[in-house]
C-alpha cells in the first residue's frame, strides 16, 4: 500500500509523467472517458431534472478492472487528467468508479508536462471542480437532447445515419448561407489607373491614382477610364505632398487553440483536427533518445494569451542571448483578451524555448516539427519589439482634378521579424527623395479592367474566426465541428475551400424551416454564454438546460403534427416515368446520393439513377451486355447495365500504370468514406499504392522510384514534387 496511483487519459501522457515521478507511483491511462450516455437510448431523464443515465464506455471493461486492482493497492489516488472541462468531467467518472475502492481521492491539475510542474501538482492537490463537471455535464445533456431528438427527423426525410448538433448545424449555416451570398452576387466593373513616374533626373517610381475631385475613383468602363487617362496625361505632374515617417509593426499574440489551428491550416494545410492531433503529442511528450519522453508545448486547449512569469522570463533571456537585448521592447507587452476569454490557461508556449527546432528535428516527426515550430516562433515573437519601417508618401497632383499616390517601405529594425525564419524576406521599396513643387513625368500610364468579386468561401481558418467572433463552440470544439459535417458529407473541402454538398444544402434547409428559431446564431451563441456561467457558478445546470430545453419541444411537437408530409418536403417531381406502373418518378435521397423513385413505394420498387448513364463503346467481359459510368460512394465507376443481375464493376483509371514493381494494376481517382479524393490502384487491396496528389505519369528525375504528383501552394503556385525524395519540378 506504499504507492500512490496516478490515472491520467492516455498512455503516451503516462510514460512522460511516470518518468517525472520515478519510484513510489503507478501511472495508469484511463485511455479518455470510462462512462458516458449510453449509445442506442436518450439516457436522460427529462422528469427528473434531466438525470443523466451514464454507463461504462464500450471496450473499457478490462481498463476499468486494472484500474480498481491498481486503486485496492494504493495509499492515495490522484487524478491527473486534463484541465478543461472534459478532463474535468473524466476525473470526476473516475472518481465515481474507483472510491468503491475507499482510497483517498485528489485531483491535480498543470499546464505543463515538466518536472517542476507536476511537482508543484502533486504538492497542492484539491478536490473535484463539480462546477466545472456540470458547466461539461450540460452540453453533454444539451448534445444529446439536440442529436437523439432532431437527427430521426432527417432519417424521416432523408435516409439514416445523418445527424443534427446544436453546435455543428449552425456551422453548416454559415457555409450554406455563404454560397447562398456567391450565387446571388453580380459582379460589378471597375478600371483602375495606375503606372510609371519618372523623377526629372529619370529616376522610376509606381503610382496609382488615388483621387477624382477629392473623391476616390469610381471608374465604371473602358470608355470613362480612357477619359482619366486622357485628362492625366494632358496635365502638368507636380509632387503636392511627400512624407517621411516610421510605421511599427507590432508581433502578434501567443498562440490560443482558436488562433494555432488557424494559422496552421493556412501556412502549413493542416486540419483543424490534424492540428490538435499533432499539439496532443507534443504536449503529452515525445521521446528524445537519452532524455525519455519530454512535453514539449503547454496544454493545448485555451482561450488565454496569458504567460507566466517563468515563461516570460526564459524567454526574454532566449532572446537576449540568441539575438542580443536589441530585440527585447522596452517593457513587458499585454495582449488584449478575446470577448469571451475565461483566461483560465496560460497560452500555448514551448514548455523550455531553449529547446529550438532545429535541435529537435532528429526526434520529431515533419508534422510534430513544422507546429513546434510555428508554437515556437509564434511565442518569442510575441516577447519581442516591434519591427520598424521608414515609410514614404508621395502625392502627385495632375492638374486640379487627379491625384496619384505613390508608396515605399524598407525594414530598419527587424524585432520579432529576426524570431520568424521561415517567413520570406521582404523585399524593400523605397521612392526616389522628393519634394513638394517637383516636377515629374510620365513613363507610362493604363489603366486596368477589374471586377468586384463575391464574399469569398470559408476556409477552415476562416470558418473557426467566424464561429470565435459569434460565440458559437468553444477552443475544444471547433476541430470536431468541422471534422462532423465533413464526415457526414454535409461540406467537401476543396482545395482550402468549404463547400456545402447538396446533401448538406439540402439538410440545412430542412433544418431551417423545421428548426428556425432552435439553430439561429444568436440563439446558440447565448446557450454557450449560459452553459460558461454554468462554470463560474452563477447558474444551475439543470435551469439552463431546460432553458434551451423548452423551445426545442416546441419545435418537435409542430414537426410531429407535419410527420405525414415530411418527407415529400425534400421530393421532387421529374419528367421522368415509371417504367412499371406510369407514375411520375420523384427524387428521393439515398447514402450514395439522390435518385429518382417511383412514389408509388412500396407497392411498386422502381428505382433509377438521377443522372442518365455515359454509355461506353465496350461490352461486358461477363455477360456481353454494355458498360456505362456510373457514381458511387467512392467515385465514378464501370458497371453494367445489366445490374443487379450482372454485377460486373471496374475502376474509372488516369492511364497511368502503378509504380509498384510487378504490379501490373492502373492509377486512378477515387474517395475515402469522408469523400475525399486520393489516387489509388485499381489492383488494391493487393496494391496499397496510394496518394493524395494527383499523379502526373513522369517518373522523377532524380530517383527514378515514383511519379512526380502535382501540388499547389501561395508560396510557390503549382508544381511538381516527388513524394519519395521531395525533388521539386516546376512545370
């Protein structure tokens, strides 16, 4: 009974800890949650205070057993789980498990893996945060209530296995209220003018007009813009005003949940998922060769641009040292908070800036390595003075009626700018020395065609800003929220853009009409505001679920006296027959997507697909009837038209034959179960051969092992890259 048992979630997190603790403790993962709701039933009792009914989690019988033998021959048991809500809420389900056990019962919190850390944990331990289990426990309810009770509605309408969240579906709103907003737009033109000047010792500066009559431009053809230019042209070019000042650029906060995955999607591609995967390992720990498992960044999950001291004061000397005190600003800088912040974290920061990316690089992987270093970088920056530009403006009167400006801007002091070694050096601009009363000429003046373009598609970068700045979800929930409606097939990520599926436009406007008033912004941003008093102790969780609880019946009571014509809310008629019985075939959806039905079902059965089959100029090798393309789960594909009677099927191919020695099989295009594209084999699953870039068929130049596949990105454009040996070509 000497030692003391320490459960945290995940293997990975135990290893690190344990070799902190050393003799005496037993670490055991409780590999996440033990108890929830159970799957196949509402598990809440709505009478009785919205009782939760928890059972243990599928699998995690024989964890559960290890973990009360471990408790039975312990003196004292701590539960180190994470310190949000979620980790708040499994410590307490632990606890509920294992003081059968009779053993004194701690929790212990700490933003960091480190030795010193938990040192100080296990030196201060405290009792449950109940507050915080119910502020967890009332979405969870909440979640449940939203998903179990309005998800059978779109099984009604639509087909099973869809689902509606109270959070998730508001995402889907703005996506499709999005495309709505770029269908309607009309473009408008306009003509910019802009050009060369020339100094009257020949020396070149860009300027563009700025100003009509004091007025910005407005230049709505070829015809009013030939006239400006025309009317510049014949004018005598005089500098009005020419101004010297400096402009700083200050770094930006530290790195919160919200912020970290968005600037790692957009320099680095990564989900909003992949991010907080890639930040659970590093912040767990990674193994370092001779120094065991270490923690390398600090808890992930936050809404705090906050420091510590400690923190603040090793960076500050990293800084000093590593760049001289020039790069230090002349105080400490705060940042401003975010509208909803709670600051019960510190930022996310490297747990010792001593250790540089460049050091870490035998011990992580590329992922583990580019977001370490985007944390690193993003946090010494933050320490550091602003960067300082010499900035010039010079405006160059054309007559009495135009104005042209003309701008430059060169670095004088980099500050936080000397931190970000993989940003591209900027490159200097700088005008010729002018003065007012100077006269200038004309080297060349046009004038250009442009087109007001629509609001541009979310991102998820954008979209997780957009759901910040409105209050909906919270740091931990915004990479489920957006891996949710792509999983579902509600949103296809295309490129970088979120695209709403007909699927999806389709389920959100049922959801619309059906749901309006429960999946409103403003409605779901007050039911987080409520849900985080829930946590500060200024609200029951039972009086704010049932708070959001009663609209919500409202709602399914109206859908219920509807449930006759539900599902003839997404039915629409065709020009097409009933080849059995003459009807008017409507379009129905199914899993692979829409087709057209007889309404006659279920005395008649007759289905069609929605689209007209490409026939193709090749019979069936099986039973001679013709071949045709068709769409599937996981792309397009050869069938036969003869099916279900003949099943013959064959994969759509590039023409490109597998790289795979002896292989024999051809590359072509295909989709995961989430519908995304990749690039397979039509021989799997004998050949694994696959790829997320497009192929091209030319074998690499330099190690002649694989095909050269096509990549695009804002730094380089499109080219090609060999994924065995990274040897870049461009096109």
């Amino acid at each position: 009974m000497d030692q003391v048992l320490v459960v945290v979630e995940s293997p990975a997190k135990a290893r690190t800890i344990k070799k902190y603790l050393g003799a005496g403790y037993a670490v055991k993962a409780s590999v996440g949650h033990v108890r929830d709701l159970p799957q196949r039933e509402l598990g809440i009792d709505v009478e009785k205070g919205f009782a939760p009914k928890y059972v243990a989690v599928k699998g995690k019988t024989k964890v559960l057993a290890d973990l009360k033998r471990e408790a039975g021959k312990s003196s004292a048991i701590l539960l180190a789980t994470d310190m949000d809500r979620e980790g708040e809420a499994i410590a307490w389900h632990l606890n509920e498990v294992l003081k059968q056990s009779k053993t004194p019962i701690k929790r212990i919190i700490f933003n960091e893996i480190t030795k010193k850390a938990l040192d100080e944990a296990v030196g201060s331990p405290r009792d449950i945060d109940t507050d915080k289990v119910n502020a967890q426990q009332a979405r969870r309810v909440l979640d449940r209530l939203f998903g179990y009770l309005i998800s059978p509605v779109l099984w009604k309408i639509f087909y099973k296995g869809l689902s509606a969240g109270r959070v998730q579906s508001v995402g889907l709103r703005l996506i499709c209220e999005r495309e709505e907003e770029i269908r309607a737009f009309v473009p408008r033109e306009y003509w910019s003018i802009e050009g060369t000047l020339e100094t009257s010792t020949g020396e070149p500066f860009a300027a563009k007009l700025l100003k009509i009559d004091g007025k910005k431009p407005e230049i709505p053809s070829e015809a009013k813009a030939g006239e400006a230019l025309a009317a510049i042209r014949r004018e005598r070019l005089v500098v009005s005003a020419a101004v010297d000042r400096e402009k700083l650029r200050n770094p930006q906060p530290p790195f919160i949940t919200s912020t970290m995955q968005r600037e790692a999607a957009t320099r680095l591609g990564f989900s909003a998922k992949k991010t907080m995967l890639v930040a659970q390992q590093l912040y767990e720990g990674v193994d370092l060769g001779p120094e065991g498992s270490v923690g390398l960044i600090s808890y992930m999950r936050t809404d705090s641009t906050r420091v510590s001291d400690e923190a603040y004061g090793r960076g500050t000397s990293y800084l000093a040292e590593a760049h001289g005190p020039e790069i230090l600003p002349g105080g400490r800088r705060t940042f401003k908070k975010t509208k909803l912040a709670q600051d019960a974290h510190e930022a996310i920061r490297p747990t010792d800036c001593y250790r540089t990316p460049d050091g870490l690089r035998a011990h992580l992987n590329k992922d583990q390595l580019a977001l370490y270093r985007l944390v690193w970088q993003r946090f010494l920056a933050s320490l550091a003075a602003p960067a300082v530009y010499a900035v010039r403006e010079v405006d160059v009167a054309a007559g009495e009626r135009y104005l042209l400006r003309a701008g430059g801007r060169k670095l004088v002091k980099p500050g936080f700018l000397a931190v970000m070694q993989d940003d591209a050096p900027e490159r200097d601009e700088w005008l010729p020395d002018l003065a007012a009363g100077d006269a200038v000429s004309i080297r060349s003046l046009d004038a250009s065609q442009h087109f007001t373009e629509p609001p541009p598609r979310y991102t998820e970068a954008s979209l997780i800003k957009e759901l910040e700045e409105k209050g909906i979800g919270r740091p931990s929930t915004y990479a489920t929220i957006l891996g949710v409606i792509q999983a579902r097939d509600y949103v296809q990520k295309k490129g970088s853009s979120l695209h709403p599926s007909e699927l999806g436009e389709q389920v959100w406007k049922m959801l619309d009409r059906l749901f309006r008033d429960i999946f409103e912004v403003d409605f779901t941003a007050r039911m987080e505001t409520e849900l985080d008093k829930v946590e500060e102790a200024k609200e029951d969780w039972r009086d704010v679920v049932k708070l959001f609880y009663e609209p919500l019946t409202v709602d399914l009571a109206a859908v219920k006296e509807r449930r006759a014509e539900l599902r003839s809310l997404v039915q629409e008629e065709s020009d097409a027959v009933c080849e059995n019985c003459g009807k008017t075939l409507v379009k129905k959806w199914g899993r692979n997507g829409p087709f057209l039905a007889c309404p006659g079902f279920p005395e008649c059965r007759f289905t069609r697909p929605l689209e007209e089959e490409e026939a193709i100029d090749r019979a069936c090798p099986q039973c001679g009837g013709k071949l045709a393309y068709r769409n599937g789960r996981f792309g397009k594909f050869i069938a036969c038209t003869k099916y279900p009677s003949c099943k013959y099927t064959e994969a759509v191919t590039l023409g490109i034959p597998c790289p795979i020695p002896g292989c024999g099989g051809q590359i072509g295009e295909r989709r995961t179960k989430r519908g995304k594209v990749f690039f397979g084999c039509s021989n799997y699953p004998k050949c694994t051969y696959a790829s997320w870039d497009k192929p091209t068929g030319r074998l690499c130049p330099a190690c002649s092992k694989d095909y050269l596949v096509e990549k695009d990105s804002k730094k380089k454009g499109k080219y090609l890259r060999c994924p065995s040996c990274r040897h870049e070509v461009v096109p």
